[in-house]
C-alpha cells in the first residue's frame, strides 16, 4: 500500500508530449481496498481498514478516504481506527485479491509480452515494440486505464516515462486513477523540485543522512559533488543516487521475476515472554516458510527473523546457510538459534520468519543428504496439505499448552514476496 493520500496529484493534459518515452508502471489504486468495494458496493467513498478487526490485528491496506486521517500499512488496527473512528474494518478472502490481480495482468500482457510484475498490484511494461500495434505510449497508457476499468471494475494510476525509476515516481504522484507522462527532455525538470525520499531506494535513514546536510530536493543533490554524497551514503549509494537524480537508470523490464524472498509472521492477542512458547510459534513459521518454498521450487541460503516488542521496538536478525535449503525444521532450527541471541527484555508482541537469497532448487540430491529423513517427512505433510488443508496435519509439538490462551496469533498473515 502507498503511503500516500491521493492529496497534491499531478496528471497530465490528454495531449501531453511522450516523446522519448517507451516504459509504463502501472499501480493498482488502493487495491485490496478497492476489490473489497467491488464486492460490496455500499463501502464505495467510505473510510476502509483492510486487515484483522480482531484483538491486535494489523492494517495491510485502506482507502484513500482513510489514508487523510493517517491510516497507513503496518500500523495496528485499534490505532488506525483511533485516528478514523469511523472507519470500516473489512478482510475480503485473499483468493479474490489474487484472482483480480490475474485479471489485469492478463491484460497488461495482451499489450505487450514485455511485463515485469513488482507485486499482486503493479507492474513496469517496456511499450517500445507496441507502437505499430497500439499507437504512441501515452496513447497506450491511456487506453490501458480505460481498459482496465471496463473489464475489471478497478481503477489505475500510470506513470510514462523513458526509464522505470522516472516511471515508477511519475504513477505514484498521479495517484489515484491518474496519468502522468514524462516526455526524456522533461526529466530534470521533473525531478529537481522532488525530494529525496522520493528516489527509489532512498529509506528512512538515508534521507536523514542527506537532509542533516542541507541537501533535501533532488536538485540539491545535482548540485553536490560526487565524492561528498559517497561520504554521505558510502560508494555504492553515491553512485546510485548520483544517477537515478539524472535520471540515468539502465534497468530493462524483466518478464521472468525471480522471488526475492519467502517469509510469514504473527502478531499475539497478548505479548509473549515465555521461550518456549515463542519456540513453538517460531517452529510453526518456518514449515510454512519451507512448505511455500518446497510449492514454488526454491531454496533459501539466508533465514531471517524478525521480533517486535511490546514497546513496538523491532529488531531483524539473518543468518547465511552452509546450504540452501526448504526444509522446515532446518529453518526452524536457524530461526530459533537467532531468536535465542537477542537479548529480550521485554514481552515480544510480533514473531517472523523469512527465506532469502532464494535459488532455485537442487534438481538431484547429494550422496549424503544430513536432511533426507526431514524431506521425506515434509514431502509427506505436503501431499496431506494438498488432500486436506493447511493444518490437517501438522508437527505435535504445535499442540498443546503452548497454543492456548492468549498465545494464540490474532493476526496470521503472510509477508508478501518482494
């Protein structure tokens, strides 16, 4: 979900000048909450949360009408609707999120085989091969909003531009249901009045770095030096800033997205201090981080975790494997060692468990295999998820004590892959 309100927009006139341009993104508006509209009419310009209304649920997503109260993703559910009281919390069925999302790629795709999807709801696609075919790229932009809203009901933002970092900026400050184009000789002058935060991969901290030195627009920092924003940021950043602010980005759109990463968390009813029971919720994450790696053929060579106190303190901890792996009781075991090294003192409100630097997996196993036993097992629960359902069958440290009272997650949710 984007952070912003869908205040301060800038679109362009129907007659706008693409030249030089050839790259879209193009950005679902307030997805999740849109779909839940499409569903039920009656929340249409309502103030939505989408996420558990229950105990200590957490906001995936809202409407535009709920962001100007400052609702944002991430944040908890009795804070969100503290800020808009008269906020709807809703929580459609992910299927419908996922068979929507196949709807507008299907179509994004009839307009050009080159698309490059970032997540459920936006994609970059190289238009440069499809003027013949549809016209110029603004032309093209515009008659894929147009499509998009006849034949599914939801509403797009597009940014045009010649690269995807000037593309990426362009849709988000269209936002909502706009369209921006950037024609290549406008570029500078669209981007030195941005801040900082705006360019791609400038987080948090790195802004701060920046802004502590007076430099706060983009045009501050074409007025730097180059080896004064490597002091800054380090040489890597430098480089990458000190390009993207020129708007020199020679990424192509990629079709074949590799996932990044595989992850799950929860958040309890109540904070947690007791080892063993956040053990077993740990153990619990890592077979579904293995199972959904084991579904889509990957291994992970780095396990990670993340651990939230209950004074909203969040710490992240990672761990490179000798070898990648899927096998739940592998990640387990390296999630729970990474858990035991921090030093807890307070009640931990949130546990994840993530597998990155995915590679696909091995085709063959080795002569000796230190996990053939754990597979076989897996392998096993897996064809019984497949019969049954998810939790079916499921380890028997799991059950029991541990599992009952307030320990149980009230907000059981997937760490989308990135």
């Amino acid at each position: 979900m984007g952070r912003g309100d869908g205040t301060g927009r800038i679109v362009s006139r129907p007659d706008a000048d693409d030249t030089g341009t050839g790259i879209l993104h193009v950005d679902m508006d307030a997805f999740f909450a849109s779909v839940a509209v499409l569903d039920d009419p009656s929340l249409a310009g309502k103030p939505l949360i989408i996420g558990g209304s229950e105990g200590r649920g957490v906001v995936s997503s809202a409407s535009y009408e709920a962001r100007r109260y400052g609702v944002k993703s991430a944040m908890p559910v009795a804070i969100a609707l503290r800020m808009c009281p008269t906020a709807i919390v809703v929580n459609p069925p992910y299927h419908r999120y996922t068979e929507m999302s196949r709807q507008v790629m299907a179509i994004f795709h009839d307009v050009t085989p080159l698309v490059e999807p970032l997540s459920i709801d936006e994609a970059f696609l190289d238009v440069r091969g499809a003027r013949r075919l549809w016209g110029s790229p603004g032309t093209i932009a515009r008659d894929l909003r147009a499509r998009v809203k006849a034949e599914t009901g939801l509403t797009c933002s597009i940014g045009v531009a010649a690269t995807k970092h000037v593309a990426k900026m362009a849709s988000t400050i269209s936002k909502p249901d706009g369209l921006l184009v950037v024609a290549e000789a406008d570029t500078e002058a669209f981007l030195r009045p941005r801040s900082v935060r705006a360019l791609w991969g400038v987080g948090p901290k790195a802004a701060e770095a920046l802004e502590s030195r007076g430099i706060r627009l983009i045009s501050d920092i074409l007025d730097t030096p180059r080896p004064a924003l490597d002091r800054v940021l380090g040489p890597a950043m430098g480089e990458r800033i000190w390009h993207l602010s020129r708007g020199i980005d020679a990424r192509e759109v990629h079709t074949g997205r590799s996932e990044k990463s595989v992850g799950h968390e929860e958040t309890f009813h109540t904070d947690i201090s007791d080892t063993r029971t956040l053990h077993v919720e740990l153990r619990r994450l890592a077979d579904r981080v293995g199972a959904r790696l084991r579904t889509q053929q990957y291994e992970a060579a780095t396990i990670s975790i993340k651990v939230r106190f209950s004074d909203f303190t969040t710490l992240s901890r990672s761990r490179t494997l000798p070898e990648p792996t899927s096998v739940g009781q592998r990640i387990g075991d390296a999630a729970i060692e990474l858990f035991d090294a921090i030093d807890r003192r307070q009640a931990v409100r949130l546990v994840g468990v993530r597998g990155e630097k995915l590679k696909p997996a091995a085709m063959a196993a080795t002569l000796w295999d230190d996990d053939a036993e754990w597979r076989r097992v897996e392998g096993a629960l897996d064809d019984a998820t497949t019969r049954f359902g998810r939790g079916a069958v499921t380890r028997g440290s799991l059950l029991g004590p541990s599992r009952g009272g307030g320990a149980l997650p009230t907000n059981p949710r997937p760490s989308y892959d990135h």
